[in-house]
C-alpha cells in the first residue's frame, strides 16, 4: 500500500497499484483500463488488473457448496457486510428474501463478485430451495435453536438469517430444516447480525474447506 500526500506532512494510504509498468501484460484477462490508469480495488493480488467479468469467471470455477439468504423487510444496514463475508468464503449465491433493493453500503462492491438472487416471499425462496435441492439451515438465537458448535453442516446448504434485531421471521423459521444458535458467554443476549454470520459461515469452513 502507497501513501498520497493530502497537505504538508499529511498523508494518506492509497488503495491497491498504480500503472502497471511497460511491457503491459498480454491476456484476455486484463482490463486495459486498469492497466494504464491503475488497479485500486480492493482486490487479491492474483487479480490484479484483472477485468470484472474475468474475475467472476475464475471465482465461478472454485465456488463452494455453501449459499447464503438474509431476509430484508427492514433495509438493514448489516445486509451489506453479510454479502461482504460471504464473497470472502466465495459462497455459490447469495439470495435477498423480501424487498428487492437492500442496503448495500457495507458490502464495499463485493456484491459484483457474487450471483445475487432476489425472491420476493419467504414461499418463493422456499420453492426455489426445493427445486434445486438445497435444505435451509436457519441462523438465530431461538429457544427451538441447536448449537451451531455441535451441529454437522451439510456441504451442500444455504444459511438463512434474519435482520438485526428483529431476528428472523416466524415464516422464515418455518421453512428451515433445523435453526442453529451460536453459543455465548457473557451478558448480552444476541450479537451482530453480521457477526453471527462471520461465525456461522466460518464454522461451514472448518467442517468442509479443511
């Protein structure tokens, strides 16, 4: 990472590399672009210079088996840092149950990395889910919840959450296999939203990437 200056002794850090130095790259991977104007996403390095559409090609050779749904009734703002972990796990798709625009921010551009799919119901998600043969393992701290540190993970799921407060809907409950918790030791009943999933796609990680 470079520093850019922003006034006297005040700098900056930069995201990502500047041009790429002659003899440019030869491929159809690269964004010509990028390459002589700079790469400032935040990227691997092996994508370096790389267009987006490329990128997207060679991360739909390697997904895994895991996908992701979060309802959005309510424009929760932890939507956006859901998408981002799940692009960090490389997850297959990611679906948004309910309102089709969701809060983005947080997401930080990780969502054009990934296959969103949008269902307006929790009975279209539902359907989708069986079409395709695909069981939904709940996330949430509910009294029917089992403990996600003991729980076998199937390979091949999608993990449904709720929003933060709210929780996941009484429908939403309804349609999963089995609703996971995430065991805690302190004072606070709940965490993050965002935080639960961190933790709940890192312990599918542990039990299928090892």
């Amino acid at each position: 990472m470079t520093e850019a200056e922003i006034g006297p002794g005040e700098f900056f850090p930069v995201v990502g590399v500047g041009p790429h130095p002659e003899p440019l790259p030869v491929g159809d991977q690269y964004d010509p672009e990028l390459l002589l104007n700079g790469d400032r996403r935040n990227v691997l390095d092996h994508y370096r210079y790389w267009s987006l559409a490329a990128i997207v090609a060679d991360l739909d050779t390697k997904r895994h088996d895991l996908q992701i749904a979060i309802e959005n009734w309510q424009h929760d703002l932890n939507i956006g840092s859901v998408v981002r972990t799940a692009n960090a796990f490389n997850v297959s798709k990611v679906h948004i149950v309910g309102k089709r625009d969701w809060n983005k921010r947080g997401a930080m551009v990780t969502d054009r990395y990934l296959h969103v799919l949008h269902h307006p119901t929790v009975a279209d998600f539902k359907k989708w889910c069986d079409e395709n043969g695909v069981p939904i393992i709940g996330i949430d701290n509910l009294p029917i919840s089992e403990e996600l540190e003991k729980a076998s993970l199937p390979e091949k799921c999608v993990m449904f959450f709720g929003q933060e407060g709210a929780g996941m809907s009484d429908e939403g409950v309804e349609i999963c296999e089995v609703v996971l918790a995430i065991r805690q030791y302190g004072s606070t009943r709940s965490m993050n939203a965002s935080a639960a999933a961190a933790i709940a796609m890192y312990a599918w990680a542990m039990q299928h990437l090892n």
